[in-house]
C-alpha cells in the first residue's frame, strides 16, 4: 500500500517541470553534478554583497519571533530610496509571488500580455481564470513593441502587462510609448502592470522607469525586486508599487502576514545602501553584455541588442544546443517555451569575463562536434 502511494505521489511530482531557468538541482543527479555552471538565471554575477551576508548572519538570533508583518523598517528605507511614499508599497516573497496575489486581489477576467514575456504573469491570471489577448513581438522589429498595442487596450481590458526591460529579449520599450499606454489605461479604466525587475541594470534607468508617474496614475503598478539586483534569488524578496489604496490592502488580505521573513528584511535592508556595488555592477554587466554579444554574433548567432543583464539570441545550427552544452557543465535558458517563440532561440546570462569565456569555447566545440558526427 504505501509503495503503491509513493509511486502515486511521484507521478504526481514528475507531472510538473518548471518553465524557469535557474533548476540547479535537476543537474545535480546527473554525471556533471554540482559543477554545472548556470547561465539560465539572470542573477548579478558579482554574488551576494557581504554587507548583506553580515546582515543575515546578524537576524538569525531574532528568528525566534515572527517577522514584522508590514515590513516597517524595510518600507521606510525603500520610500526613501526611490522617492516614493511609504503608503504605495506591498512587500512579499519575491516578485513572483506578488503576482499570485495581484491575481487574487484584481481578479481580472480579461488581459493583454505580450509574447513572448515572462511566464508566470499568465501563470498567476490562469488562477482567477482570466482570458488572454497577446501582442505578438515580431523578430523583424527586433521583438519592440509599437503603437498597435495601443489598439488592444479598451474598456473590456482589465490588467495590462509589460516587462520592461522585457524578459526573456532584454529590450526596453519606447518611453512615449509606455506613457501613451499609462494613458489609455487610465481612460479604459485599466491596470497597467509594469514589471522593473530588471531596470536596475540599464543605464539611466530612471529615463524609462515610471516610478514618478506612481501618484498621477492610480490604476498603474510597478513590480521590483532584490532578487537579481543583489543576487539573492534564495532569499525570495519582491515588491510592488501603487498609488492604489484599496488594492494594496486587497493584497494584505489575500496571503498570509508573515510572508516576508526576518533575514529577507534584513537582507533588504542592507541592500540598499550598496551604492558602490551597483555602479559596478552595471560597469560589469555593460562591458561583458557586449563581449558575449559580438561573441555570438562571430558564431553566427542573431542578438537582438539587451538592455538587460541577459543576451537574448537566435542560433539555429546547431540544434538542442541547451542539450549539448549540458554536457560541457553549462545550463542556458531554452526559450522555446515561450509562447511566440522556437527551439532556436536562447537566452543567456551576463557574468565574468572568466566565465564568458569558457562559455564561449564550450559554444564553439560544440559546433565543432556538430560539424564532425554530421549533425548539424
């Protein structure tokens, strides 16, 4: 009886796969095991700051309480960080999971999502059973949207998603672009959702962040998080922004209190006086962003121009390179998942130049194989 119920309770585990990059522990069963090196999450490649490893070790002694259920200290910092009152935010345990709960507190019955984009805002509606229009990126424009999204936008319309800069192609959208949609949004009498989680690697990100327009707009939200700015995905840490009142309560009200624990917040709050380590993070991510990409591009490969901490491509021969570089102990993200998308397209993170550079030589021998067996 309970084989039988383990082997139930198995199938039932094998029937999900996640559709994310960053499964380390799915690889470390097989021959390469924890040598693989992971460039299919886009995580700061200078690691954690160690003023913010300090700051963990130092909360653990105050885990014997429960976490402070507003996230007081973390707020206020974060307010003044980012020029924004205290009131418009709502803190939880990564930016993915405040997605669920946007979707249980909006309850949208219809939504525009552009394709291809980040996975788990579909994810997150499909619960409160919303139906979907998708603004297809188009490979001749360079995957950047244009003034016919506005088209897709109408009083029926109630939530619109954008990632900005967008995953997985790192592209940024026009800044009137994004503001004509603000508008329009606000006169349908739709949210707008804009997803920054990576603006804190583009230069001048304050030029295409919409944090200012925060108290003119209320229908618009903002999603941020820590977790690949400082290279704490492990700790799960994210956040929105609204000028909404009402929603941010529906947001409490819509999950358990303590979602946020007591080394996240003091995570968090370290973080944030890491000036010097973003400087040289962005440095970093500017000047291996284009090593890698005029890389692929010598390899035949076609980039797409990332403002992110990520190089999106299109490499078609040869094929299942995610497969083969398996084998070279190097885990890229196949994008072939995405809705709008094939299995010739890849996306990979931005790290050092050590690490690039292996990357690179494992890229070219697999070609080289490729050639050698015919199987290109």
């Amino acid at each position: 009886h309970l084989s039988i119920r383990r082997q139930r309770q198995m199938c039932i585990r094998d029937r999900y796969k996640s559709v994310h990059g960053g499964d380390i522990y799915s690889e470390q069963n097989n021959s390469l095991g924890k040598n693989i090196v992971d460039y299919s999450a886009n995580v700061n490649p200078l690691g954690l700051p160690v003023s913010v490893k300090e700051a963990i070790k130092i909360s653990i002694k105050n885990c014997v309480n429960y976490p402070d259920p507003l996230c007081r200290e973390l707020t206020e910092k974060l307010a003044k960080y980012l020029n924004v009152k205290k009131e418009y935010f709502f803190i939880s345990n990564g930016a993915a999971d405040v997605l669920f709960k946007l979707a249980l507190a909006v309850k949208p019955k219809r939504a525009v999502l552009l394709a291809p984009t980040f996975a788990d805002y579909e994810k997150a509606l499909r619960t409160v059973d919303c139906k979907f229009t998708y603004y297809d990126l188009q490979e001749e424009k360079n995957f950047v949207a244009g003034p016919e999204l506005l088209q897709k936008i109408n009083s029926r319309v109630d939530l619109v998603v954008i990632c900005n800069p967008n995953n997985p192609t790192g592209k940024l959208m026009d800044e009137d672009l994004l503001v004509e949609i603000l508008e329009k949004c606000c006169r349908t009498g739709t949210k707008l959702l804009v997803d920054e989680c990576f603006m804190d690697f583009v230069d001048d990100e304050k030029a295409y962040s919409l944090c200012s327009q925060l108290s003119k707009y209320h229908n618009l939200i903002i999603l941020k998080a820590f977790t690949k700015t400082y290279a704490m995905p492990g700790l799960r840490l994210g956040y929105c922004i609204t000028a909404d009142a009402e929603l941010i309560r529906g947001l409490h009200e819509n999950g358990q209190d303590w979602n946020v624990s007591v080394p996240a917040q003091a995570a968090g709050i370290a973080a944030l006086d890491e000036e010097n380590y973003l400087l040289a993070s962005k440095d970093l991510i500017r000047v291996e962003r284009q090593y890698l990409t005029a890389q692929l591009e010598v390899l035949g490969a076609k980039t797409f121009g990332s403002e992110a901490n990520y190089v999106f491509f299109k490499l078609e021969k040869p094929e299942n390179l995610a497969e083969r570089l398996r084998e070279y102990g190097f885990l890229i993200r196949e994008c072939e998942n995405y809705h709008n998308l094939g299995s010739t397209y890849y996306r990979i993170a931005v790290k050092t130049r050590y690490t690039n550079r292996a990357l690179i030589k494992a890229i070219k021998e697999v070609r080289r194989n490729a050639l050698v067996i015919g199987n290109y």
